[in-house]
C-alpha cells in the first residue's frame, strides 16, 4: 500500500536524474570513430615558406605527439594559439599542425602574425586528409601514441583544462587505448 | 547588338570559371542511374556540422565535400553499403541518418516500445480492476451491520 504512495516519487526521482545526466552530454561533439585506430595514410606538403612534408611516418617514430587542425578562417583557432605556443616554448612535446582548406598565402600569414608552435606542418588543400582523419570541425586536437595509434580528440578550442586532464597524461603514455587496425 | 553578347559571353565565360575555381565541385554525374543513387545516398548521410540535417539539405561546405566524395566512392564501382562504410569508418555511426541496430543504440530503438508497453500495461490493470470492483458491487451487510442500520433508522424516525 505504501508503494503506491512512493511510486511517483520514484519516476520522478530516474527521470530527474536520467534528465539531469542527459544536460550534462555534449550532442555537438561526435565522438570520434578513430579512437584505437591507426592514423590513416597521407602526405601532406608543407604550408607555404616552409620545406618539407608532413605524412603518415611522422606519427610512427616511437613517441607519442599531438595533431592540431588550424585554418587562418577559423577564429576559435586564434583562441586556442597561445596554449599551443606556450607548449611549444615551455615543453619538448611534438606538436602537428594540420592546415584545412586554407589559402597558401593566409595560412603562411597566420603562422607569421600569431606564431607558430608547430614541428611540421601540412596544409590539406582540399581537405581529403582531415575527412580521413574525421574531421568535421575546424579547431580540433589528436594524441597519436609513438606507434601511430589515435589515442584521444578534443573538439573546438582546446582550454587549460582539457589540457591537463585529458592530453597532459596520454602523453605521458597514460590512459592508453590499445590499437584496433 | 555587339554589347549585349559581349555581356552574355562574359556571363558563360563567369560561369565556366567559377567551378575550376572551387576545389570541390558539387556536379550531378552525368550517368542518371549512378546519380540517383548518390542522391537516395546523400538523403541517409548527416551533416556533422548540422546535425539534424541531411547532407542532401545542408549547405555547409563539408557537406557539399561530402556529396562530392559519396559520387566519387559511386564512381569508382562501391555499392551502397561500402559508401556508408567508407563514411562510418571516418565518422562513426553518427554519419547515418538512420542509426544501425547494435548493443550501443539498443535503448534507441527499444526504448520508445518499452515505454508504450508499461503505459498500455499500466492502464489494463487499472481499467480491469475498476471494471472488477464494479462487477463486485457492494457486498451484502451481515447481521451486525443490519442491526446497527437499524438502529439508526429507528433514533432517526
């Protein structure tokens, strides 16, 4: 008899709580398909002025680095900058630049005006490589562990935070996904 | 006369080179059974800037990229099943308008009929005992509860 009573509050009780987890997910940000998955194939020539290709290999030398996607059209991009020139002043850590659909001569001023933090970069012209990567937003983060495997993307501006707890440690080798080909 | 087919010829002229200038050019192909199929395609593939819109609705130039990419994987001899696979493999699920049945979208599907059957199941008891306390009707009273009636009446007449 008394359950009768209790019954209400207990469907309000999972709804609330399923509503309350559901405010919490991010619908905007599509996990990526490419977690434990090798790095697809490509080379990329470098963005103008500078020499060089960024390719496949780059990510298969044993230590793990990181893979931004930038565009000069892209402002969220501009946000993100500082942190990625911070680390490339402050830290030994690899950092990719990989340059969507950009104008040559925008993405070699960009690079100029802001800085640039990158050990390589690649400019993906017509942006087959960042489909192959699965990109579907402009800026996004990849950790590649030392055997090329994707091991981690952030989505939009990477902030301190995410930095820390979410890059900092794969990095380090931590939180490690084992490699499905 | 000679000026207005010079602006005409500087419309095709305008025309023709706008296309060579774009890098992704969002062209029928020109065989008509292969294009239908790239268009039923271009219906099932969301756009993952948009979301809730299919490529074949979205104008955001991944979508347009990626109509172009479901002609060529066409093109080139994929049947249906391996275009979505090429674009799930970059993607994931997501990419699919219509979300494939597994142990992860599970409760997608199965959700809204478990619901339906709780609400249905829910109203069939309650209909049924109603409908049970009404053929019921009230029980006849015993000789105890007569004789208190009784005595009511009686104070009361």
């Amino acid at each position: 008899m008394r359950l009768r009573y209790l019954l209400p509050g207990i469907v309000f009780l999972v709804v609330a709580v399923v509503l309350g987890v559901g405010l919490t997910l991010k619908p905007r940000e599509i996990p990526s398909a490419l977690i434990g998955k090798p790095v697809p194939e490509f080379v990329l020539p470098a963005v103008e002025g500078r020499t060089g290709q960024f390719s496949t290999a780059d990510l298969k030398t044993g230590s793990p680095v990181l893979v931004n996607v930038f565009a000069s059209w892209c402002g969220p991009c501009r946000q993100e900058h500082p942190l990625f020139m911070e680390l490339a002043r402050t830290t030994d850590i690899t950092i990719y630049g990989l340059n969507q659909r950009d104008a040559p001569a925008d993405a070699a001023r960009w690079l100029e005006t802001f800085g640039d933090p990158y050990d390589k970069t690649g400019a993906d012209f017509d942006g087959r490589a960042s489909i192959d990567w699965g990109v579907y937003g402009v800026p996004e983060t990849f950790v590649v562990d030392g055997s090329g495997c994707i091991q981690f993307k952030h989505i939009s501006v990477l902030t301190r935070d995410v930095l820390e707890e979410e890059i900092l440690p794969r990095l380090r080798g931590e939180k490690h996904v084992p490699c499905t080909p | 006369m000679t000026t207005r087919i010079l602006a005409l010829a500087a419309l095709i002229l305008g025309l023709l080179a706008t296309p060579a200038l774009a890098q992704y050019v969002d062209q029928p192909l020109s065989d008509s059974a292969l294009e239908r199929r790239a268009q039923a395609l271009h219906k099932d593939i969301r756009c993952l800037v948009c979301q809730n819109q299919a490529i074949s609705d979205s104008n955001a130039s991944l979508a347009k990229q990626l109509r172009v990419v479901v002609r060529e994987r066409i093109e080139a001899g994929d049947n249906d099943a391996e275009v979505k696979s090429y674009l799930v493999d970059r993607y994931g699920d997501w990419v699919l308008m219509r979300p494939p049945l597994n142990a992860s979208t599970l409760i997608l599907w199965i959700g809204p009929f478990v619901i339906l059957a709780f609400v249905l199941g829910g109203t069939a008891v309650f209909v049924l005992r109603r409908r049970r306390q009404q053929q019921a009707g009230t029980a006849p009273l015993d000789a105890q509860e007569e004789a208190r009636l009784a005595k009511i009446l009686d104070d009361h007449v």
